[in-house]
C-alpha cells in the first residue's frame, strides 16, 4: 500500500533550480537509500517531506495516520533530563494509561461489584497491552544498549553527554517513537562497527516505511531495497540494492552511449548526403525530405557524467618483501595505555584494515607506525626501502594559512604551475577553488587536497585514517579502484564496511585493550566470529563422527553412490541454466542498445527489471553451482 507520494516537486533558491519534476512513491514496507553528489538537494527533498520547507512547486503528501519522522526533529533534547527519562517522554501517553489503570484497580478494589467499571478497566489493559505498555521499558533497554548506552550511564544528564553522544541519543529517541515514514540523513555517521551491525538488524525488522540519505554502501546493500538516485535535477528509482542499482546505472549509461553514438554515425550520413545532394537537381528533393527527417529527429543525448575526481597512487620505488612487524607492542601515551599484546606482519602489497570501536587506540596505532608516538612496550620493525605517506582523519596535515596551489608547489617546488593547476583540476578544483585558503575549503575539499597532495608522494607504504570521511560516494568509488591498483602496501583505519570489503586482505582487529588479525576481507572476518560465537555453544563440544573413518555396509555405499550421482546431475542442470540465463542476458542488452529503445525511457525501464530479474536469477544459479560443486567436491 502506497502510504506517502511526491508530485511534480521542484525547489529553487534564487534563479537556480536544484531540482524539479520529481515524482514518486513510498509503499508501507519500503526500505529505499536515496543517493547522489553532495550538494544535489537530498536534505534539502528531505526537509520538504518533512514539512519543514514549502517547496516552490508540487507537493509531498501523506496518508493519514501515519507521522513522518527525522532525525533533526529529534535533536533539540532537554538538557537538565537524563537519559532514561528523555527517553521515556516518548511513552508518556502509554505512562498516562498506566497511571489510570492504577486508579482504576483502586477503584475496583472498593467497588468489586461494579461492572461496567470491570469491564472499562479490561478495555484499557487490553489497549495498554496492544500499544506496548508491557514491553516499552525493554525496548528502550534494548535500543539504548545497541547505541551503546549502558546500563551505568541511563541516569547521566542529557547535557553531559559529548554531541556525538547526543546525536546517537537523537537517534535512539527516534527509532522509539516507531513513525509510519522513517526518514534519516546519515545515521551511520558517529557509529562504530558493532552499532552499525546493531542497527541494521534494527531497522530490517522496523514495522513502518524507511528512507535513509547514506554514503555507506555496505549499510544500503544489506538495507535497501530500492534506490533512488538525485542527479542532474531529475530523480530515478532502481529496484535493488546499492550494487544492483551501480550494475543498472553502468549498463544504462552504457546503452545510451551506445545508441547515441550509432545516431551520431546515421546523422553524419545524412548530414554528407545533403551537403552534396542539395544544390543537384535531380537529387534536391531527396535531400530535403532527409533534411526534414533530421529536423524532426528526437535526438538521444549522451549519458551525463558528473566530472569525478581522478585518483592515482604510484610507489616510486619498491619496498622490501617484509615491511612491518609488530611483536607485543603496547601503545598509548604516557598517562594511559591504549592497546597491548599487539603482534602481527605486514608483507609488500598487502591491505590491513585496523577495525574496532571508537576510542579504543586506532588512531594511536597508526601514529605509533608513524614514529609520532613512541611504543610503551614491545617493539615495531620497519623493512627495506620504505617511503610512508600519512592520511590523517583531521586533515591537520594542512596549512590553513596557504592557498590550494601553494599547499601542492610549496611541496613540489620545481613541477610547472600548469601541471599544479591540471592535478588539482583532476581532483576537481576549480579555478576559483585553487586561491582559496585551506581554512575556507568544505571538509569534502580538504579531503581531496590531502589526497592530492598524498598522490605527488609516490609513497610505498600508506598509512590512511578514515579515508572515505568526507568523500561523497562517487569520491569514494574512484578511491577505492585508485587504492585497489596501488602498488604499494596500506595500513588503513575505517569505519565504512564495503570499503574494508572491497579492499582488505587482512583485518585487525582493536577490542578490549588487544588486537587480533584475521587473514581475509571484513566478510571473512565475520564469518570467522560467528564460528568463534558457535564455538561457545554446548552444541559445539559433541563429538561428531565423521562418515569416511567409517566403515560402509554394501547398502550405505549404495545410497552413497546414489547421492553422489543426483549432486552430479545437480551440477550439470545448473550449469545448462547458467548458459540459458547467460543468453537472456545477452538478449536484453542487445535490445536495450536499440536507439529507439535507449532513448525512452518509458521503453528501457521495464527491460531494465527484466534484466535485473534475469541477473538476480543468475547469480541465485551460480550460488546454486557453487554449492552443489562444494558438495560434490566433499562427498566421498
């Protein structure tokens, strides 16, 4: 059931339009990531379904009975209230049943006979149990502790809490109130991994609608499933995840590439033939019948690119094959210890993601490898041939005095200004942008300075602290290809899951003053801590006999060889579907690259959900292969 519509919404603020003719619908159950460029007007479409601004023209609506929620509502929490009773207010009708309850067992207790007083008081319990008023105490347990507000802080003022705390706070009150529409502007911002995992959980089970504004692409994989995209003014809705949604936008972008420039090929052939057939008699009217076909042409346009920043990482020199090995190192500063026990190597080439919750000695990690600090125990290896280069999570590696291109030709005082201005310019500043001073740059630009500026190094060991911190999404796509064809070794903190994913071979992991590495991705990583979870379990400790140290009857060999026979066939029917689906594929582009396909949209998008169907259903056949091969591969 559709439960809220934008109609023909546009907003302007002066002569510029930010947007408009933007249309959709938000179903009941929806889970929808809205995406786009920083500055394209996703907080701004925002705060119009909220209310909060009219928009110039068109509307958003809502069904009745169902409350919108934002996070900036939240915000404004009382400073002199604590935690657990801020939290509370969002109960207050429910403490107000209960209250009237109590008077009303009072009631009854004096009058036992009265029944129509029994039975107003069981129409109120049932009501107070339907609306939660058994369970909301718990919930707000549950949900302050996922946040990672413990028990010990419930009574702490609200005002002594830092602003990342009270954001999260805002957060938590938010997810209670339980509003039919639930909209959020990068709540994984100030949140550690376990929190994040937390959340999603949370929110996969959330009873109402959700639209969420986030960068992090591994929080929209595993929520969304539907995205829309805010681009060149104009809105479009994909059906999937995040990654189903980059697949579609990269093919769509390719048809239409396609399909423009074969136009481009016939319009240039019909454009000779009339130059040279027009002034000849016999000729003339064929030419001007094509002239006035091309006139009437609707021409396809090629796919909008936004200019993206151009990355590129090259180690000067090669290091040695080992390049940092860590062996009971203990960090942290002098009145207090961060981490101990640290041991681990680091070989040429390598990806090691460090992991872990906020505060917990990150950071103090790195500048210890950065010699800014001094270990507190322990000892620290460097290799051969290292050159280190430092991304700091604050930026404070930047003069805030100096201009743009004075903070890259200060460094590199012998490279030609038109070379300074083309590598800022690939990392898209403009000619305004590059006689600004560092302290006038937004955080977005001060990142990509200090990725500029890391790029002339030429370093062979990096060492990055929150990397994708301020980068919009397209930012962080190009860094994240730019890092994976670096032929260096990484050292990098990060909170942001699909770029660990993406790039990491190895994890570790800061918790509880230790550090552990695990030899994979940050998928790795948490399929070996469920196992470590499992391996807990008094169902783990049962001896489990393994069936090829026994001996097999001649009926158990039958039925083994049996088994073995249907996986066989099993690998074989999925492999002839594979190739099936593989040709429907195949089908599908050819047709979408059809100019007149290309160019309307109305034509491509329902082949873009056949392709997309086709395409989950094949990956759904390849899984299947895969398992039936493991399978197959294990029998014995």
């Amino acid at each position: 059931m559709i439960i809220a519509q934008g109609h023909e919404i546009e907003q302007q603020f002066g002569a510029n339009t930010l947007f408009k003719n933007i249309n959709f619908s938000i179903e009941n159950n929806a889970r929808i990531g809205l995406v786009g460029p920083n500055g394209i007007g996703k907080t701004t479409l925002l705060r119009i379904m909220t209310g909060q601004l009219e928009a110039t023209h068109g509307e958003f609506t809502v069904n009745k009975n169902v409350e919108v929620g934002y996070i900036a509502q939240e915000n404004a929490l009382p400073e002199d209230q604590t935690i657990w009773t801020a939290m509370e207010d969002v109960f207050t009708p429910l403490i107000q049943m209960g209250q009237r309850m109590t008077a009303m067992q009072e009631q009854i207790a004096d009058n036992p006979e009265d029944s129509s007083l029994l039975k107003r008081y069981d129409q109120l319990q049932f009501q107070f149990e339907q609306d939660g008023g058994y369970t909301y105490q718990s919930d707000i347990k549950s949900v302050l502790n996922g946040f990672k507000f413990p028990e010990s802080t419930w009574q702490k003022q609200v005002g002594s809490l830092s602003g990342g705390e009270k954001t999260r706070l805002a957060l938590v009150k938010l997810l209670l109130k339980k509003p039919g529409l639930l909209l959020l502007d990068e709540p994984t911002n100030y949140l550690d991994l376990d929190t994040l995992d937390w959340l999603e959980s949370f929110l996969k089970n959330y009873p109402g609608a959700i639209l969420v504004v986030s960068h992090d692409q591994y929080f929209l994989d595993n929520l969304a499933t539907e995205i829309f995209e805010l681009n060149y003014g104009q809105l479009t809705s994909f059906p999937g995840n995040y990654s189903a949604y980059v697949k579609q936008r990269q093919m769509r972008d390719e048809a239409q590439q396609a399909a423009y420039e074969k136009q481009q090929e016939e319009i240039k052939k019909d454009e000779e033939f009339i130059q040279k057939n027009l002034v000849r008699a016999t000729t003339t009217k064929r030419a001007q019948s094509r002239r006035k076909k091309l006139e009437k042409l609707e021409r396809i346009d090629p796919p909008k690119h936004g200019n993206k920043v151009r990355i590129h990482f090259a180690a000067e020199r090669p290091s040695g094959k080992e390049v940092l090995i860590a062996n009971d190192l203990t960090i942290g500063y002098p009145e207090k210890t961060m981490v101990k026990d640290i041991s681990f190597q680091i070989n040429k080439g390598d990806r090691v993601a460090v992991i872990g919750p906020n505060g917990i000695g990150k950071s103090t990690l790195l500048k210890t490898v950065m010699k800014e600090l001094a270990p507190k125990g322990g000892s620290l290896k460097y290799g051969a041939s290292l050159d280190i280069g430092y991304y700091d999570q604050e930026l404070q590696g930047l003069d805030q005095k100096k201009t743009v291109i004075d903070t890259v030709w200060d460094r590199h005082k012998t490279m030609p200004e038109k070379d300074v201005r083309s590598i800022l310019a690939s990392f898209l500043f403009t000619a305004k942008d590059i006689d600004k001073t560092v302290g006038q740059l937004s955080g977005g630009q001060k990142a990509r300075l200090t990725l500029t500026v890391l790029s002339l190094e030429h370093d062979n060991f990096l060492l990055m602290d929150e990397p994708t911190n301020h980068l919009d999404l397209e930012a962080k796509e190009v860094l994240e290809q730019a890092l994976e064809d670096y032929d260096g070794t990484l050292l990098f903190v990060s909170h942001d899951r699909y770029f660990i994913n993406q790039l990491a071979n190895k994890i570790l992991v800061v918790e509880n003053g230790h550090a552990k590495l695990y030899e994979g991705n940050y998928s790795y990583y948490l399929n070996e801590k469920a196992k470590e979870a499992a391996s807990l379990t008094p169902e783990a400790a049962e001896p489990v006999k393994e069936v090829s140290q026994q001996k097999l009857s001649y009926q158990e060999q039958k039925a083994h060889d049996s088994q073995k026979r249907k996986l066989q066939r099993a690998v074989n029917d999925w492999e002839k579907k594979i190739g099936q689906l593989e040709e429907q594929v195949s089908q599908i582009q050819t047709e979408m690259a059809n100019p007149e396909i290309a160019s309307n949209f109305d034509k491509l998008g329902p082949l873009q959900e056949d392709l997309t169907k086709v395409q989950n259903e094949l990956d759904q056949a390849n899984e299947a292969w895969e398992d039936a091969m493991i399978a197959l591969d294990d029998f014995e």
